[in-house]
C-alpha cells in the first residue's frame, strides 16, 4: 500500500504531516513530500487517518 497524492488539490495545510510525520514533510517551499514505498503495516491506521483528515481530499491509498 503507498500515498497517493493529487497536488491540484494539495494546499500543504500540514495536517498529514502532524499526523504521521514520518511519512509526510512540507519542504522550505511548503510543498508536501511523502514517503517513498510502501507503508509499513504497523502504520498503516496512521495512514489511513491522515487520509481522512486532509481537509482538501488530496490524499488516498493505493
């Protein structure tokens, strides 16, 4: 399972990043990065709560 995202809807509010900071990082141009890979299976709850969380729904799993 990896994070998608979709950086037309992305506005980088960080909520992700709060969520599961080592999975998601806003760059010094405030731009989100995410995690190459899959997501490990002990963090993938955290996953799926920061996908639910993102207030511009640019966020899924796949």
């Amino acid at each position: 399972m990896k994070i998608i995202v979709d950086f037309d809807r992305c506005e980088a509010n960080g909520v992700c990043v709060g969520i599961a900071p080592d999975m998601f990082e806003l760059d010094d141009d405030d731009q989100l990065t995410v995690a190459e890979g899959d997501i490990a299976a002990d963090r993938v709850a955290d996953a799926e709560e920061a996908v639910a969380q993102c207030p511009k729904a640019a966020l899924r799993l796949a």
